[in-house]
C-alpha cells in the first residue's frame, strides 16, 4: 500500500499542477485545494455561476490478468451486480464553462451536496454507503474508470441507492498535461464504462487535482458533462484525524456548499469515522444533503 501523504516532490508537482492549469487558458483553474499527484483523485447544480466493507479483499477471475491500477492502493476485488439498466434519458450538451462550478443553488434552504472522489473501492465505499443509507442521505460519487471493472456491483449499488456516479477520468492523471486527444481518452473511456455498468452516461465530471483547462471544459461539454468542483475540502487525503476532518466539515457548512472527501486511493478509515459523527450531527441542526440538478430531457 502505497503512503498517500505529501512529499516535498509531491507538492511541487501539485504547484505546477496549478500554474499549468492557469496558464492553459484565461479563467480556467484549479479550484480550491488540489490533492497531491500519486495520490488518489481530488466542487453541484448548475446555477450558471461559473465558477469501505472492512473484510479483506478477494482476488479477482483467473481468467483475467491482475490490474494495477495508478489510483488504486489495495488488492482488486471482483464483483457482479444486476444487469445495467436501459438510458432512460438523452444526454443535454451544457455550454462550454470557463470555470468549475463550486457551490448549489440552495434558494436560501441550509442544503449542502456531499461528494466522494477516487471510487469504488471494497474496502471503504461500503462503509460509506451504509452511513448515507442509514440517514436517508444522497452523494455525487466521482469514480475513476480503472476502479470500476473489479467493483461493477458497488457502482450499481450507488445507484439503486439513489447515488449520483460522476466521471474523475479513467487514471486520475494531471490533465493540463496531457494532449487533447489523452484528455479525451480518460474522460470518454470511463463515461463508457459507467454507462456500461449502470446504464445511463454520467452528467458530472471532476478533474483530478482540480487542475481544470479549455480542453477539460470543452471536452466535458461534448460528452454532456458539467464540471463540478467543490466548496469545502476536507483533506482527509492527508488522514489528518477523525476530529480534524469532522471540524472542516462542521466549520464550512452552509447554504449551496459542496463537499469533497474520498472513497478511495489510500487508507480512508478516517473518512468514514467522521461522516459517522459530523453527517448526523448536521442532519440535526436542519440541514439537508441534496444532488445537484441540471436540465434533463
């Protein structure tokens, strides 16, 4: 298992993360704080602002070479769900964005959107999607294309649990670095496999790092796709604690606020004791966890 914690290294190419994404077009950027690259991935309604079971794994068929995948830090499980269901909607092309969009539209309600980069995996996105069912609680769970053939069945859990499953690239690469041609790779190879999986094309996408450029925003668009970004970072990529995750969260809340924390690419242990203490907690004191919403027909 790979240590997911920031390295000198690891931060420099993070800041040069951020000046690529700046420099590859005016009012593009990376939005709020990006996650370090080698790590795992990682902010709602288009408003028109711009802006984890615990057991261990099983192995995977014989029949088919082991991956090792760049976001995945555990061994592959494989799964088997219900058969994918048919489109039931036809994809809208959004307008190409200049920005990532950061937070909901709440009309003034104390709503907020909780989101999970860098998914499926076995080992925590259970846990998580236990905790949300148990409070009656939506997500926007963002997922790396490469996770999804060893965890189909989490994908088509999340949504016949009433999830939201989002596009966060094939590999979780840099995308500012790449050709037009790779960006469109990643991003078009997992909208596939999602439709594949659940039987409709997601209609958000999130890029790795938060390093967004031209290409990204009109590539996104063509797939249907709005960009989706976030209001409050957890950090919990860098496991900083239980109680330090659980006050970002408690700390940022408000109205239209979105939240990014991950699901995968490291140990997310942390992750999942806070959404058990601050989710609650926040349910209590009147807020509602929503979706983000955009034209459908």
């Amino acid at each position: 298992m790979k240590d997911d914690r920031t390295t000198p290294a690891r931060r420099a190419l993070l800041r040069g993360a951020a000046v690529l994404g700046i420099a590859a077009t005016a009012g593009c950027f990376g939005t709020d704080r990006a996650r370090p690259p080698a790590g795992a991935a990682s902010g709602t309604a288009a408003t028109g602002t711009a802006a984890g079971a615990t057991g261990g794994p099983a192995p995977g068929p014989q029949a088919i070479a082991p991956m090792k995948p760049s976001t995945y830090r555990l061994q592959p499980l494989t799964g088997h769900g219900t058969p994918a269901r048919p489109r039931t909607r036809a994809l809208v092309r959004p307008a190409v964005r200049r920005a990532p969009i950061l937070r909901v539209d709440s009309g003034g309600r104390r709503t907020m959107v909780l989101t999970f980069d860098d998914g499926p995996d076995p080992a925590y996105t259970p846990d998580i999607l236990r905790v949300l069912r148990a409070h009656d609680t939506p997500a926007v769970f963002f997922v790396c294309g490469e996770q999804i053939p060893w965890n189909k069945h989490l994908l088509r859990r999340m949504a016949d649990e009433g999830h939201v499953i989002g596009n966060h690239t094939w590999s979780h690469p840099l995308l500012p670095s790449l050709s037009r041609a790779a960006i469109r790779s990643e991003m078009k190879r997992t909208s596939d496999m999602i439709e594949r999986t659940v039987g409709e094309p997601p209609l958000w996408f999130r890029a790795p790092y938060g390093a967004w450029n031209r290409a990204v925003f009109e590539i996104g668009a063509e797939l249907g796709m709005e960009p989706l970004a976030w209001t409050v970072d957890t950090v919990d990529w860098e496991t900083p604690g239980t109680t330090a995750i659980t006050r970002a969260v408690r700390e940022g809340a408000g109205p239209g606020v979105v939240v990014l924390s991950h699901d995968a690419g490291g140990d997310r242990s942390q992750t999942v004791r806070a959404l058990r203490t601050w989710l609650p907690g926040l349910l209590a004191e009147g807020y509602t966890m929503t979706l983000p919403e955009r034209e459908r027909v």
